[in-house]
C-alpha cells in the first residue's frame, strides 16, 4: 500500500480489536466510535490527506526504491544535504497544520525508524538476526504508512528504587518466558500518546538502564501490533469535552489521549525483536544510531511551528485590545519574536551542517538541535504566561458559542467588541487563547513540552557532560600564555605565547 489517505487510516483503525479503558468503560475494536477520539482520529485523517493533495506530492511523498509507490517522504532516507531539507519541508506541512499541537503525528517516529533501519549492523552485533528485523520492520512500516506510538518509561511505585528493585517485579513490563515463537511480555509502560489510535506500538529502552542480571528481563526494544492479544491501554481523561471547535478550538481538534500500556502475557515474535536483555545496546539505542538527532530534527521543525503560532496569537490578541503600544507590551511580544528567531536558527543550523554519520546516513547536526530540545522545554512555559499576562481578565469574561450566537448576542457584540474587533470575533479569539493558557487543553501542553525529552535538569547535566568544551578552554588558556608573554616581550613588540 503506497502512501495512506485518511479514509484508508480510518478504516484500518476501525477494522482493528485494540483494547482501550477510558472514562469507567473498557472495549475492545470499533475504536472510532469512542466519542473521547473521534476529533483527534478526524485530525491524523486530515495529515493523511494532505498526502494527496496535487500540490504537495513532491513535498509530502517520494518514490518507494522498493516497490515505485509513493510513500511519506519522512521515510526517506538522507543521502545529502538537500535531502535532510527535503524531509524538513514535509514535517513542516504537518507541524503547520496543527500548528504545533500534535505532538505525536507519524513523521516522528518514522524518523526514528528510518535513523535505525540505516544503522541495522549495529544492531546485528548482539545477533544478526535483529539488524534484518529492524530493516525488515521499517520497510514494513513505510510501504504500508503505519502510524506508531511509542512508550518508554518505566513505572516505578517507588522512585527511590530501580526497576528491578520494586515490590512487584512485574510492576514494570518485563520478559517473562521465551518460547519458540518469540517473548512474553506482562506488566506496564508509560506513556503511549496516542496509543489508542495508533496501528503499531514500538518498545523502546528508557534513557539508561542497568545491567545487572536482575534488570536484563527489562531490556529489550520491539514492536507489537496495538491490537495484539492482551495488550490494552489505560487512558486519563479526555479533555476533547465533546464541545465545539468555537469553545475548544484546540481540544476540539489536537486532544492526543494519553495511556499507560499494560502487557497481559504478550507475545512478540522474535521478527518484531531488535534487541533482547542487551544493556549496552540499549543504552546506546538513541546516539549510536543517530535516530535521536533525527527525532529531534522532527521536533524542532514542530517547534517551530508552535513558536510561530504563538507569534501570531500574540500579535492578534495585542492588536484587538490595542495595547501594542505600551512598551510593557512591546517587550512581551519581543521575546516571542526572539524565540521564533532562535527556533529557525537552531534548525537552519543543524541541516547546514548536518553530515553522514558512520551508516553512510546523512544526519542534522546534534549540537544545535540539542541546544533547543535543552531550551526550549522552559521557553515554551513562557508563552503561556505571556498570553495570561496580556488577556489578562478577559480570559475570564469569554462566554460560549451558545451565548455569541443566542440570547445573550447583543450584549456580547456591544461590552465584548475590541479596539479593532468586533464582539464575536474578540470571543473567539479570546476563546482559542484561552485553549492555549488556561484550558485542561493547556495545561497538558505545557506539562508534555516541559518533559517531552525526559526532566530538563538531567537533560542539562548530560549536556555539560557531552558537550565538547575543550577548544573554548583552550583558548581561555592560550590568553593567559599570552599574557604571561607579553610581561617580558620589550614594548612596541608582540610575544607569541
């Protein structure tokens, strides 16, 4: 099946039996018909389409050097410069769309995928049957233009413990058998965004894990189907409350559900296996294999996409109320457009220097994309404050579509109008910077862009860690050489140190 459209997304969602727990009821199948999923499924069919829309063929898609299909370019594998942008201009299509709001649409991971199908050997060390599982996978997932979801993180009732020390051994997914046919999972993982309405759910190590005997039932990196027997997926809430776009212009569109994955004795197949009780190997997953900077290359492009977002509804937000021209104001708005600028530049750089790394696989440049998955988790704590800052009150005086449109119209349109607005366009507006700041909506953003990477105080220490510092100290001690010189050159002549 070349590239999806989003009826054939659908449609293969509806015909699978994923399990899913949400709001007191558990089923299992028919997940489109869950009310909590509906906008959200109508929004990854809209990405799907855009697939298909004549103008953006050659942006969105490229030929399959498997089968001459069009496919989504976000699995195309870079063999220059040209192509790292090429799959850059597709990711921003998508991240445009949303504006930034889903943060978990298809070209994410198949960024992953594809950095790891490149680097298969590496994960034919341990066996070479994992290296042909991962590229048979990834070849699998893009000629059928899967969508997957992820999950990570470990459970851990008590955080003071490892994995392997918590009461319940199976408190955390571990292996608990191998058969012939592949291993058996039971226990949890967190956090699978989007899971319910996912076709596929990849496994992958946490950050670090230890290795130690006791910790080797918990290393692994696989992937499963999201129907595949005893899988089921425990939900928070929704917060898609079922109301219009004009009240819940966000929920009401990007509300990716959120879900703790529990494994009831699965069964993997060995094929669907890239690596089993391997420390090593799984704590080298992201970096030896590049697929962390390409990740990151998908993230920063929809970044980007938010930043810009926030631009612009700072700027209409200002612009109706006319309080653009208190410097107060001004300041405000300047740091969104300092932003903006540091966003496009950081990822400006990274294709720039972006270069093939040991796989022949042409790869951004780490260190700038590292420099924003570091910053911008407390930059984009920020935006929030600044909309709640400039709206002030009058994101509490927003009242709903029922009253724009009923009784309470006259009164909307003569004590809600702006400086530049009317009544009902100031509510709207009002309303979807509300969905940003303030909303259940808003407060999962912040939450899930402050820890998309993992907690920002560890991610900087592995920064300082990682980060070559060595020329800067050398030229720090190359002043003071020279300056030791320069007290016993005669004056009027230059030492050299």
């Amino acid at each position: 099946m070349p590239a999806r459209t989003g009826r054939e997304y659908v449609d293969a969602l509806a015909s699978k039996a994923i399990t899913v727990e949400i709001h007191g009821e558990r089923t299992t199948g028919r997940v489109t018909e869950i009310p909590a999923f509906a906008n959200v499924i109508r929004s990854y069919a809209a990405l799907y389409d855009l697939q298909h829309d004549p103008d953006l063929a050659d942006v969105m898609t490229y030929e399959s050097p498997t089968t001459g299909d069009r496919v989504g370019m976000s699995f195309l594998r870079p063999a220059d410069h040209d192509d790292v942008v090429r799959r850059r201009a597709m990711m921003e299509v998508w991240a445009r769309w949303s504006n930034g709001m889903l943060g978990r649409t298809g070209d994410y991971l198949n960024a992953s995928l594809m950095a790891m199908a490149g680097a298969a050997d590496w994960f034919g060390q341990a066996d070479a049957r994992f290296g042909e599982n991962v590229r048979a996978y990834y070849e699998h997932v893009r000629e059928n233009d899967l969508l997957l979801t992820h999950t990570l993180i470990m459970p851990q009732a008590n955080r003071s413990k490892s994995v392997s020390q918590q009461a319940d051994p199976f408190l955390a997914a571990r292996i608990v058998d191998e058969t012939d046919n592949g291993v058996v999972l039971r226990g949890a993982r967190m956090l699978a965004t989007i899971g319910p309405i996912a076709d596929e759910l990849v496994v992958f190590p946490s950050t670090v894990v230890r290795g130690g005997a006791d910790d080797a039932p918990y290393m692994y990196a696989l992937a499963v189907p999201c129907d595949a027997p005893g899988l089921r997926f425990l939900c928070r809430e929704s917060f898609d409350l079922g109301r219009s776009h004009f009240d819940h212009p966000l929920a009401s569109r990007f509300e990716e559900i959120d879900a703790v994955v529990v494994f009831d004795d699965v069964l993997v197949p060995f094929e669907r296996c890239f690596i089993l009780r391997d420390a090593e190997l799984c704590n080298g997953l992201y970096t030896e294999t590049s697929a962390a900077a390409h990740m990151t290359h998908q993230v920063v492009t929809r970044t980007a996409a938010k930043t810009e977002y926030m631009l612009g509804l700072v700027s209409l937000l200002t612009e109706a109320i006319g309080i653009e021209g208190f410097q107060h104001v001004q300041e405000k708005v300047a740091e969104v457009i300092i932003a903006v600028e540091i966003v496009k530049a950081l990822l400006r750089t990274s294709e720039a220097d972006a270069a093939a790394n040991r796989f022949g696989v042409v790869t951004p440049a780490w260190a700038p994309l590292n420099a924003c998955r570091n910053w911008y988790p407390r930059m984009s704590q920020r935006f929030p404050e600044i909309l709640r800052q400039l709206g002030s009150s009058g994101l509490m005086a927003i009242p709903t579509e029922a009253d724009a449109f009923g009784p309470g119209h006259d009164d909307v349109e003569r004590f809600l109008q702006g400086a530049a607005i009317d009544g009902i366009d100031r509510v709207r507006l009002f309303r979807l910077a509300w969905d940003t700041c303030l909303s259940a909506f808003a407060g999962r953003q912040a939450l899930y862009e402050y820890f998309f990477f993992g907690d920002p105080v560890r991610m900087a220490g592995a920064l300082v860690a990682s980060y070559d510092r060595e020329p800067y100290k050398e030229r720090v001690r190359e002043l003071l050489r020279r300056d030791e010189a320069d007290r016993s050159a005669p004056i009027g002549e230059t030492a050299r140190a």
